[in-house]
C-alpha cells in the first residue's frame, strides 16, 4: 500500500483545518492558495517533462551506460523520464506489475527498468558483445 496517497490528502486537510482555527477564513484562503501553487507547479513540471519527451523517439537514451549510472531504487518512472527525455519502449502488458520499460542508444545497448507501482525497481544494462567479423579480420595474423 502506498501510504503517500494517505498521508498527503490527510496532511493538507489538517493543514487547512489548523489555518481556519487560527485565522478563520482568511487561513484558509491563505493556505488554499498554497496548495494551489504547489499543484500547478507540479502540473507545469510533468507538462514540460511530457513536452520534451514527445520530441525524442520513444525509446531511445543519448548513452545507456549513462542512463545505467546514473539510475537509483526507488525512483519514479517520471524521474527516469526526465533524465532520458524519452518515454521507454513497453516490453510488458498494460496494467501488469511491474512495468518493463527499455531505453536503447545508438550503440544498440539497452537499459531494461522494471517498475512497481511507478517507482524502479531494478534495472540492467545489455552491452552488444564485441564479435569480430570475419571478413574484417587480417588475413595473416602477426605473432
């Protein structure tokens, strides 16, 4: 159970409640404008996060080896998108725990995040091997 989806409503309610005790409808006025901004800045912040995610491909990272060190437990699936400035790539059902996403670069190295319920909780990185053609290999090899 997410306790965040609890505690925050009740908290801005025993906010209010405090303001209105104290300063009558003036606090509460006071306060509701607070709560107002803290919602739009939040809203204006995932609007901009979306706005430059829609003009990458989905999918892709600048450098996954970047995407992988910088990554953490326990971080948003909006945090990862921020970073990435791209949606990942949906590897598992809609509505099915966790959530698969992939971020691919141009070196076809991938970082595969799982989600559960919106926060990461584990990630790996694929590096393609380093197989040499043979049709580019010398054809005399120095000892």
């Amino acid at each position: 159970m997410n306790w965040r989806n609890i505690l925050i409503p009740v908290g801005l309610l025993v906010l209010l409640g405090a303001a209105y005790q104290n300063y009558k409808w003036m606090g509460v006025l006071a306060v509701s404008g607070g709560i107002l901004m803290w919602l739009m800045l939040h809203f204006t912040r995932l609007m901009t996060i979306m706005k430059r995610a829609a003009q990458r491909p989905l999918g892709y990272v600048a450098s996954a080896v970047m995407l992988n060190a910088k990554l953490k437990p326990n971080v948003p699936l909006v945090h990862v998108v921020a970073m990435t400035r791209s949606l990942g790539l949906r590897q598992s059902n809609a509505l099915e725990q966790p959530e698969v996403f992939v971020w691919r670069d141009n070196t076809d190295s991938t970082v595969t995040c799982e989600f559960v319920h919106g926060r990461l909780k584990t990630w790996t990185l694929h590096r393609p091997s380093a197989e040499v053609d043979p049709a580019l290999a010398p054809a005399n090899p120095q000892p």
